[in-house]
C-alpha cells in the first residue's frame, strides 16, 4: 500500500522555468512533509519541509504548498538551473516515536540549458 | 555528511549467501534507519533502530535482519540473500528528533545479486 503518491514520475522544464512536483497522501495522522533532493551517486539530503499548520513555506527559489482538506503538497521551484537537475522525493511521517518516514516514488527532473 | 559512513559501498554476491551491510556514525544519535531504494518505489523503510539492541521492523523487512550492539553501529544483514533483494541501501541517522525529523543519509550501498 502506498501511502505517498508522487507524480510527475520525470519532468522537463526549460532553465528559468518553473518545476511543479505533486505528492498525496492517506493517513490523516501525518504531520510532517520533507522534501528530499538526491544527486546521482549521492544519499537523499533534506531540500524544505513543512508542518500542516501552515500552507506555504518558502526557502529561496523552493516553495512547499500545502492543502490539507485535499491531503495533497507540491514543491514548486521558481527560476530552475541545470543544478536543479536531480531525483525529488517528497514523504511524509508522524512526529512522535521513531518518527518513520513514507517516501514517494521519486521524481527525475531535468533542467535544460 | 552527519558523520554517517557505510560499508562495504559496492557488493556483488551469489543467491544464497549471507550479505552484512554496516552503517557507521560518528556522533551517538539513538535513531538509526536502513532504506532501499528501487526504482518506481523510493526509499522503503527496512528496520530502524531507538538505541542500543533496540530495533524493529520497517515497511519492507522479511528476509532482513538487523543488530545495533554499539550506539555507532547498526548492521544490516541479508541471510539469504536473492536476486529480489539486489538493490541500493541507505543508512539514515535522525539528529534532532522530536525537534524536526530531518535524517540524514549515508552514501549508499550498491548490492547486486546475482
């Protein structure tokens, strides 16, 4: 069973464009959304993270959007660069206990010059 | 990196045979975690572990066991191993939990059973 749905599974954008990646998620009892970036040959490294107490965060070019009627969260990056050029995993967890996260498929996106 | 090596990085092994992967930190966090990572599925929570011999299962955990004998070590061992389960692994350490949960990952490891 797949608690998070990731989509796009690949996205092309052109540089300076922006990236749009979509997460959904089942379980009401989530309460923290991450947002991973992985390089190629690389570990996942946390991007941006949100809590649902609020339904936009911004950290530079990165913005997560939240909606929790809809139990959906987006990354959105503004003014992509090839350096953007990565694999997105969005997932999600429960803050209490061992605070296990579910991961999204994954999202290959690819900046063009 | 949050002091988190791995090791061996690159392992090809036969059907059948026992595979140990060990995850190393360098900074006594209690929370420990070991992923896979497939294509079209993610990162899939295998075991984790809250402190010394205190461990349990993830998502994904049949055929893997695993042990945590030193707050720095937490191992990851394939009995048997089989061609389902060639793969790459990822440690995570949790450095602030309760505060945050961001984890941090390790460098991977790359196991193709063949």
């Amino acid at each position: 069973q797949q608690q998070v749905k990731q989509s796009p599974q690949s996205l092309i954008v052109q540089k300076g464009g922006i990236s749009i990646i979509n997460c959904a998620y089942e379980n009401t009892a989530f309460d923290y959304f991450p947002w991973y970036q992985q390089f190629p040959g690389k570990g996942p490294a946390l991007l941006i993270a949100i809590r649902p107490d609020v339904s936009e965060k911004k950290e530079g070019r990165f913005t997560i959007s939240f909606n929790k009627s809809a139990k959906q969260f987006s990354l959105h990056i503004m003014d992509s660069q090839p350096g953007d050029s990565a694999t997105y995993f969005c997932a999600a967890s429960i803050n209490q206990g061992a605070q296990k996260l579910v991961f999204g498929q994954g999202t290959r996106l690819t900046i063009n010059p | 990196d949050a002091g988190i090596t791995q090791s061996p990085r690159h392992k090809v092994t036969e059907t059948g045979t026992p595979v140990t992967l060990r995850c190393h930190q360098t900074e006594n966090h209690r929370y420990m975690y070991w992923y896979r990572q497939d294509p079209g599925h993610g990162l899939r929570l295998i075991h984790y572990s809250y402190g010394v011999k205190d461990t349990d299962k993830g998502e994904v955990s049949d055929g893997y066991s695993v042990s945590r004998s030193k707050t720095e070590d937490f191992l990851l061992t394939l009995e048997s191993a089989t061609s389902s389960q060639t793969s790459v692994y990822f440690c995570a350490i949790s450095v602030r939990p309760h505060f945050d949960n961001e984890q941090f990952f390790g460098p991977g490891t790359r196991l193709t059973v063949l």
